[in-house]
C-alpha cells in the first residue's frame, strides 16, 4: 500500500491506479446480479466466506468515514440492512468528503512559487449598492488569493492572549519589558502583556512648536501631484528616513476583515507636507516594524482623524505604536462642529469632495484601480492643512496661558494612543462579549424553545470554532439570519442544512454532514436530559383549619391518625365513644368556631356508607348476616358510631344552630348519660317512624314560637282580605247594571272584574296550606319537639313586608275619590294635530275614547 511520501512523490501515478481499482471493482461487483448472490452462497461455501469478510471490511470502512465525518459521537452502521436504512447519509459524507479532498488536490497542484495563486484573479469589477440613500461603490474581483497564507508571521486566533510583536524599543525612556512581573510562575504566553509605550506617553513632553500660533501651511494641488507606491524593503527604508526629519506626518489605514476572523491592514497612507505615500501593507507585513522609529518620536506630531481602530491594528498586525497623537476627531468635539467626519473637514477647510462610496472596497485587489488609489490618497494629502487650521482655532478658543483645549485634545488623543488591543474570548456557555450568542440572541429577538436554544447555540459555537480554524469571518461561514433558520428548522440531513442556506456558504456546503450530525446529537442530547430529570415534588401548604385528607379541622393527632389507616375493632370504637361524651359532637367540633379539638369520630377517615345503606334499605330486603361480607358488617359497624356520635350530646355542647333575638330562649337541660352498649348487643339504627319516640333537644332552634306568631299575622291579614273582596264586589255588582248614554244602537260597555294581584293570590295560597300545628291556641310547644312541614315555611320578614304593603294600601283607597273612573286606554294618536285640509268631515269614529272602554269598544252613529 502506498505512503503519503510515496503519494507526494508521484500523485499523478498514484492517482492512476487508483481509478484503475476503482475501474476494476466495479467491474467485479456487476459480474453477478445482486439477486442471485444469496444463490451463490449456498453452492460455494469459500465464496459465502469471502462475501462476509468483504461485507465486514466494507462496512469497517464506512464507519471509519463517518467517525471522520461527524467525530467519535455518531452512530456507527450495524450491518448491511443499517445500510439500506441509513445510505442517504452515507452519500451526504461521501459527498462532504470529497468536497475537501477535491480542495487539496487543488493546493498540491498549485505551483510552489511564493505569492503566486493557482487560479489567476479576475479582473476588478464596480457593483453599485445604495443604503440609506447614499450609494456606494463595491469594488470586487473573483478568484483573490487569500494574503494570510503569504504573511510571514501565522495568524493566531486562539483564545490566548495576545503576544505583542515588538523586540526593540526605539525611542524608549524605560526598559521594554517595563511594567511586567518576571517573578510569576505563570507562562509568559498566558499573561497580559502592558503597553510597551505607557510610560513614553503618559510622561510626554510635547514640542514647543504645538502651541504657536502660525500661518498654515497650504497643501499641493491633489491633481498635478502623485503618491509613491511603496512595496519593497528598500523603498520603505527609503521612506522611513525622509520620515524621521518630518515635524508632521498624516496617517491612515485600510483594513479588510470579512475573509478573516481577526481581519488584516491591506494598506497604509502616509503624507507629509511635499509627498504621499501608499504601502502595501501585504507585502511589507514583516517589515513594518522599521515605522517605529518616526511612529514613536515625540518631537514628530502623527496627525490621524478617529484613530481607535487604527491604534489597535498597527499592534496586532506589525507591532507598532503611536507616541506624540493628535486626533481631529477630538478636536471637532472641542470646537464643537456640527458633524465630525473626515469628509466634512475636507470640505469644509479644503473644499474637497472625499468620494466616500469606496469604503466598502476590497482592499485585497492588486494591483488596485485608480480610482481606489485617489480615494486612500485623499485621507491623508490635505490632513496636515487641516491640523494647522484646526490647531490655530484651538488656540484662538483656548486660555493663551494654559491652552486648555489644545492641551485637553492632546490628553483625549494620549488616551487614544494607549489602548491595547487584546483577542476575544469566546464563551459558550455565558454567551458574554461582542461575539457571544447573547448579545445577539437579544438583537434578534427571535421566539425559541429550549431545544432550538440548545441548537442556536450549538450551531453559534460551530461557526465560532469554524471561522477561528479558516480564518474566516463569522458572516462568511454562516450569516446570522441562516443561523436562526437552522436553529427554528433544526435539520438533521445535509440535504436540508443546504435548503435552509440561499445561497449556500462555502464552509457550510462543505461541512453540511458535520452540521447536520451536530444538530442530531445536541437535539438527541437535550430530549434525553429532560428525560432523566426527576419531578421534584413540592409540599403544597396545608389550611390550618381543615386536614387535606379528612376534610375536618386538622391538628397532629388527626394528621397521625388520617396518616396511619388503622381499621379499629368494633369492642374499641364503642369505648372510645364512650369515653368522648365529655367532648363536642362532630358537627360542632368540625368547625372553628366553638374552638375546641377534634372528636374521635373527627380522627378517622371518612368512610363510603354505601354498603351500609345498600344492607339496610328496606328496597333490597332484609339480608341475613350470614350472607353480608366482612366489608359490609366492617361498614355497618362504622355507620352505628357515627349514628350514635351524633345522637349522644354532652352537657357542654353548644348550640348547633344560633338562636333569633325574637324567639324565646330555651335553658339547656343537662342531658343524662346514657349506658354504653354492651358489645355483644346488636344496635338497631333504623327504625319505623311509628315506633319512634322524640327527644327533646335543647340544642335546636324550637320553630313553634315563631309559627304561632306567624300563622296570628296571616289570620289576620286573611280577614282584611276578606272585607275589602266584599267591598269590590258591591262596586263591581252596582257599575255592572249601569249602560252608556248616546242612543238606542250605542253599544253596552262592559266592566271586567278587577283581577287578583299576584301577592293577594301568594297570601290565600299560604293561608290555606297553613299547618294545623301552627295555628293559634295550641300549646305543643310544651309537648316537645313536634315534626314541621318546612315547604310552608318563609322568611322572618315576610310579615314585616306585608304589614307595609297593607298599611300602604289602605291609606291609598283613602286618599282616592270613591267614584274613580278607571284609566283611560292608550291612544297613539291623541296628540296628533291634523292640518284642517286634511281632515275627514265624515270621520266614522270619534278619537276621544268613551268612558270606561276597557274592550276597545266605540259608539255607532
């Protein structure tokens, strides 16, 4: 078998066998049908042992592919019908597969001159895009080859910190390893490294020349002018040294970041007051550490506008630093001006028009346009005209003594110069810092459960580790609004990772199966959690007042007893009972109010008295004990003690019901103890009313008081009733006779009988089903408890109420004439008014309605 070596060596040769293998198995696997190998099988047993070992081989490999695939994790196939079932992914890895092996074949055939790219870079096209209506121009080309493979130094996106470049100090007032503990144990590559500078810029001594005031110093013309391209070793010494004599340099930087994770300076423009220069910063990456010298002067003034980015990037990328800045950024906030752009200061001291349309640009290109070229030029050729205009304005603002605002931009700019740039840490679980999950979790504000949350999360921490391995940016492996299509749709095959991308991200069609497979596994992951989590059970408070089994008025002894379930025997019940006559009845110690602890009978479970009921009825006849079950005679027994707890009274049981303020009250007779039961007795509970003999009970209401009293109220209002039905009846008999005047024809007009009110009709329906009990002069009271019919009971102030009704009547009839007539009927039309030409002389009827006319009844002419 061939070696890597071998391999790297000849790979045209190999690669020709290697289709010549495949070319020859396949031939092989389509000699016999694959239904006939069952067949052959059985007739040849060496051929059946060489299938199966070729079948364990195969399936060997392919599990070896998928653990390549999708990791140690993933589902390994079982056996050839594992196959069949599963072969969609097999496909999706092969695929997936040969995608990166289509990849390396590409970087092995590619020539190995330096810097040269195996496939040659398309021409440099302008696409216009317009935002916020400002159109920009995006400048592109296909086929750049990535610079970082060429940087000299690799690209490190660990989550170490950051290892600042520099070795030498020019300029230096201290040492460079100032500020440093070289006494820790701790690694120096996992240790924040200080601004080698701090000390430099925080003890500057700014050049005199700064703070006098002095005509400016006009700039070229942008058009009779060139910048020099500077792309060599020897033409950026050359350009170090001119620098070095400068009182003032102008800088600025383009930065490219969206085919890196970090990003990279692609250009750098420095001007002075009679050239400009533009280096690519591609070429000299490895080399720009020779700026230091005039980058780190305090006696030369490094003029930027908005230089936090800039700072950072000259750190990270070349190890240079910035000492003696003055940003005009800051000096727009001081002077207070309305916009602070670059381009505003452009136009407002040079009259120029920066065309700012090419910040969206591929700085990448090369060679660039030349319209690219102006624009990088244009940021820094008249900068040094600007800080002399806005410099001599801070000065004309400031304090001529102490120059405060010119002082206070150069303390804001010194700040600027000190920031460090240090590598982003990414936390998966927290989701903290500018590129963690949560910030943008809540950007999007996207509504999902906690199985697409696990997949949000999952899939943000893969294209994290992704972008950090390419060195791609997080927008080129997989942009945020594909991302929350994954994590809502949740795909477990390639197939639908790719239909959930349009377009489709390089990095994501190549590892669309690894995807695919981390989607399955963190969805599999979360249901199997939520599966072995245990529900806690959480102890619901219980009402002081009531047990949650028993229903009754809970205290430790209920709770223990409720709790334990015991069944007690009958010869223990009946002592118990016995023995509890001292207490309250179980009515009156169920509720709080008496305030009193629980009866025996309270302490145990209530028990279902239906087979009780069933035994005793007599629907279901009388049944012999012989044939009655243990769970029935356990029942009955039940039954007969709690029958017997609410028969027996103690001396000091209160009232069950209150008594009314107007019925009599009635002295509690002290109730005689009664002999238990003998246990060998057998209690009769049931017993035919005609036999029963009726207790006197002092705890009840007594309603014979109160029937009395009522039943005298309904006599009487029963004889005023009766006195004015015969009053209406002579009115009634002597209106009847009389006729209508008006002639011979006129009609009789007849007066109904005035009916009945509904309240007359309920007071002689209730005095005739009056009790005889209840009426007057019957003592039964003294009798004892008698039974009442409690359908022909009312309210308390039903007699009240009547009394008021009549008393209201009788002073109405008083009040009104004694010959009334009775109201006359609505007429709709009464209050209409005719016009007179309208009027009917030989109207047929009158409109005034006749006297009495009840029935709607009108005189004939």
């Amino acid at each position: 078998m061939a070696t890597t070596k071998d391999i790297i060596a000849d790979f045209e040769a190999w690669q020709t066998k290697l289709f010549q293998t495949l070319v020859k198995a396949t031939k092989a696997a389509n000699a016999i049908p694959a239904g006939d190998v069952s067949f052959y099988k059985t007739l040849d047993r060496d051929f059946a042992n060489n299938m199966k070992e070729a079948s364990i081989s195969t399936l060997d490999m392919c599990n070896g592919i998928l653990r390549q695939a999708g990791g140690q994790g993933v589902e390994e196939l079982k056996d050839g019908d594992d196959m069949k079932d599963r072969f969609d992914i097999v496909v999706d890895v092969v695929d997936n597969m040969l995608e990166k092996v289509d990849v390396v074949m590409d970087e092995m055939k590619a020539p190995k001159k330096k810097g040269s790219a195996p496939i040659a870079q398309s021409a440099p096209v302008v696409a216009l895009a317009k935002s916020n209506k400002l159109e920009y121009k995006l400048i592109h080309a296909q086929n750049i080859a990535r610079p970082q493979l060429r940087f000299p130094d690799p690209v490190d996106n660990s989550s170490t910190p950051f290892v600042r470049k520099i070795t030498y100090k020019p300029n230096a007032k201290v040492d460079l390893n100032y500020g440093m503990d070289l006494n820790s144990n701790t690694p120096s590559e996992l240790i924040e490294q200080p601004h080698p500078y701090e000390y430099e810029i925080k003890h500057l001594e700014y050049p005199e020349h700064m703070f006098e005031q002095r005509p400016e110093q006009l700039y070229h013309p942008f058009d009779t002018t060139s910048a020099i391209w500077v792309e060599t070793e020897e033409e950026l010494k050359e350009m170090c040294k001119s620098l070095e004599v400068q009182r003032e340099i102008a800088i600025d930087l383009e930065h490219h970041d969206y085919r890196s994770f970090q990003g990279f300076v692609c250009l750098m423009q420095i001007s002075t007051r009679d050239q400009d220069y533009i280096i690519d910063t591609l070429e000299l990456r490895g080399s720009l550490h020779l700026l230091n010298q005039a980058f780190t002067d305090p006696k030369i003034v490094k003029v930027f506008h908005g230089a936090d980015h800039d700072i950072i990037w000259l750190q990270r990328d070349f190890g240079v630093y910035i000492v003696n800045l003055f940003d005009t950024y800051h000096a727009t906030k001081l002077l207070e001006f309305g916009a602070h752009s670059l381009a505003h200061l452009l136009k407002l001291y040079a009259d120029y028009d920066a065309d700012k349309r090419y910040q969206l640009a591929d700085w990448r290109i090369r060679p660039l346009p030349k319209e690219m070229l102006n624009y990088a030029r244009s940021d820094t050729h008249f900068l040094l005209y600007v800080y002399d205009r806005m410099r001599n304005a801070l000065l004309d603002k400031s304090n001529p003594v102490t120059h405060n605002l010119l002082r206070a931009t150069l303390q804001r700019s010194a700040e600027t110069s000190l920031k460090r740039h240090t590598k982003e840490i990414y936390d998966a679980e927290g989701g903290d810092g500018p590129g963690g999950w949560r910030n943008l979790y809540s950007k999007w504000n996207r509504a999902l459960n906690g199985q697409q949350f696990a997949v949000f999360k999952a899939v943000h921490a893969w294209r994290d580790q992704m972008a950090r391995e390419e060195d791609e940016s997080i927008r080129y492996v997989l942009p945020n609004h594909m991302m929350f299509t994954l994590a809502e749709k949740m795909p477990e095959e390639s197939a639908a990772v790719l239909a959930c991308c349009n377009p489709v991200p390089p990095p994501v069609r190549m590892h669309a199966t690894d995807l695919a497979l981390l989607i399955a596994q963190t969805k599999s992951r979360v249901t199997s959690l939520a599966a072995s989590q245990k529900v806690v059970e959480i102890q619901v408070p219980v009402h002081v007042r009531f047990d949650p089994k028993t229903g009754l008025q809970g205290t430790d002894e209920a709770k223990s007893l409720a709790d334990a379930h015991v069944p007690t025997s009958a010869p223990a019940a009946k002592a118990t009972t016995s023995s509890s006559q001292n207490g309250k009845s179980l009515i009156a110690s169920s509720s709080s109010m008496f305030q009193s602890t629980m009866g025996p009978i309270a302490n145990r479970p209530i028990v279902d008295p239906t087979l009780f009921m069933a035994t005793r009825s007599g629907m279901f006849g009388d049944m012999s004990s012989s044939k009655v079950s243990k769970e029935a005679q356990e029942a009955a027994e039940r039954a007969s003690r709690i029958m017997y707890e609410l028969s027996v009274q103690r001396e000091s049981a209160a009232p069950v019901f209150k008594e009314i303020d107007s019925v009599v009250q009635v002295q509690t007779e002290p109730v005689a103890k009664e002999a238990v039961p003998a246990v060998d007795e057998e209690e009769v509970v049931f017993v035919p009313q005609e036999e029963r003999a009726t207790k006197k009970r002092t705890d009840v209401l007594l309603l014979n008081t109160m029937s009395k009293k009522r039943s005298r109220a309904l006599d009487e209002d029963r004889a005023e009733l009766r006195k004015e039905e015969q009053e209406t009846e002579g009115e009634t008999a002597s209106g009847a006779s009389s006729t209508v005047e008006g002639g011979e024809n006129d009609d009789v007009v007849e007066i109904k009988k005035k009916k009945k009110s509904q309240k007359e009709k309920k007071a002689t329906s209730s005095l005739s089903a009056t009790p005889a009990s209840s009426a007057p002069g019957t003592d039964n009271e003294e009798d004892g408890f008698q039974p009442f019919d409690y359908s022909t009971a009312q309210s308390v102030v039903d007699g009240t109420i009547d009394d008021a009704i009549n008393k209201k009547r009788k002073k109405q009839r008083k009040q009104a004439p004694a010959a009334s007539a009775p109201p006359a009927p609505f007429d709709p039309y009464n209050k209409l008014e005719e016009k007179k030409e309208l009027q009917r002389k030989d109207a047929t009827f009158s409109r005034a309605p006749k006297s009495g006319s009840r029935s709607m009844s009108y005189a004939r002419k």
